[in-house]
C-alpha cells in the first residue's frame, strides 16, 4: 500500500469532501549504487557544512531561501504551516473544462484520490458527476513546497489528479536556431508519409511496451554476478535521411512484408 503524500479536502461549491492522495503510478528504473572500486562498498552521503568543517545532524538543518545572490532567509516549517492559504489543506476546485483543452505538454504528475471515511458518497458523486459529462476538474492545491494548478478526472472507480505546469514554465520551440530555418516538403512526400503513417496505425496498447534498457542492465549484472564474459556490440550510427522518398518507400514495403508474415 503506498504512503499517503498529502491529507486534506476536495472543495467545489460548498460541497467539502476530506480525501488523501497518493501517487499513481511507480516508475521502474535502474538503479545504481555509486561505490568504491577497490572494496565494492556504496558510498555515504553526508550533510557537510564547509565553513563549520563538520558534518551536520538534521536537528541542525533548516530551509534557506536565497531572496538574492547574497541573502540567504532561513525558514522555519512552522513559518510555512502558517501561511494562510485555503490550498494549503484543500483542492480547491475552479473551474470545468473538456478534456481537449488543455495540451499534453502542460501534464506533469498523477496522483489518486481516496476519500475519507465519511465522504464517500461526496467523492461518488463526484467521480460520476465528471465521467458523465466528460468534464475535467481544475483546480489549485499546495503539494511539495509549490501551489500547483491540477486536473481530476474521472478514472475507472476513483478520482485522478494530474499536476499541470504553469504557462510560464514551458518552454518556448521558437529559441531553437534549426527549428528557424524555411524547409518546403513536396506533396508527394507528404501523401507517401501519410501511407506510411496509415500501414502503422493501430491501437494503443501500454502492455505491449517494455523497458529493454532497464531489462538489458539486469541481464547484464546477473550474467556479470555468475561470472560471464559479456560482450559489448558496438552501437551503430545512424545519420540522417537524404532521399526521404526512397525511405518511405523502403519502409513501406517492409510493413507490408512483415504484415504478410504474420497473417501466415
């Protein structure tokens, strides 16, 4: 069972539903000790403080907020407890829209919502409420030492939340020099991407992707750890596609083939 990260409300009108939220999804990646090459023993990091030249226990620890290149504000957890802001123990909920909104590239993290007891029915009527409208719930809360704006759905029997970023914190693709320069792509070069695009269409299907870097490293480290001689294939260099017609044909028929060789 995962750790609740934050208790508090669900708030839209006057109706007030108390709910925790726990984090949706649990990333599987590689995960690597830094250790000593002589002895193979992972390496400690500690809490050093170079002007006291000692290392320092968390009762001596406090946040510090550079308000400029040469002031450092210490504050204290109680200071931020404090703060009077309604986010700080509840989601506030301020507006619905549809789903097709808001671009994928505002998404940030997912989290589910489970109600208290005693809320219940609140949170029911909540979740059905936006899956039979389709509405998206958006609202603001403080998680994390940040308010964030977020998104809740509907998602099978319970409440999604997503984090959204901020507008002023998307990047802007026009800063890219190469993205700057005038390409003219010939119709016939477009019909024949959208042949190839048309012979991969499909639906998606989450259970068909694999992580093959994180399986590769653990193939590795087990035939490392028996005592195998493992061999390293050189990675093979890929450079850009000059004649984009010949490739979209060429990858075409390949479709085809392999299409042909899995019907028989």
């Amino acid at each position: 069972m995962p750790k609740a990260i934050f208790k508090g409300s669900l708030s839209f009108g006057l109706v007030n539903i108390p709910i925790r939220v726990y984090p949706a999804v649990r990333e599987k990646r590689v995960a690597f000790r830094l250790v000593h090459r002589d002895c193979k023993t992972p390496l400690q990091n500690k809490r050093w403080c170079p002007h006291c030249n000692r290392e320092v226990p968390l009762r001596e620890i406090v946040r510090g907020f550079p308000l400029t290149p040469d002031t450092l504000v210490l504050i204290e957890d109680e200071e931020l407890q404090k703060l009077q802001l309604k986010t700080l123990r509840m989601i506030e909920i301020q507006a619905f829209v549809d789903a097709g909104e808001i671009d994928p590239l505002y998404f940030g993290t997912s989290y589910f919502l489970e109600p208290e007891e005693g809320g219940e029915k609140a949170y029911t009527l909540f979740r059905e409420i936006l899956s039979r409208t389709g509405k998206i719930a958006i609202g603001k809360v403080v998680m994390r030492n940040k308010e964030h704006v977020v998104a809740i759905r509907a998602y099978q029997n319970a409440l999604l939340m997503v984090t959204l970023h901020y507008s002023d914190e998307l990047l802007n693709p026009q800063e890219l020099e190469n993205l700057k320069k005038v390409i003219v792509v010939r119709e016939q070069e477009l019909k024949m991407a959208q042949m190839l695009i048309e012979q991969l269409a499909g639906e998606f299907r989450p259970e068909q992707f694999k992580d093959r870097y994180r399986e590769a490293v653990l193939q590795l480290a087990k035939q490392k750890a028996e005592g195998q001689l493992v061999p390293i294939p050189r990675a093979k260099e890929v450079k850009a596609t000059v004649d984009l017609m010949k490739a979209l044909e060429a990858s075409i028929q390949e479709i085809k083939k392999k299409k042909k060789a899995q019907a028989t």
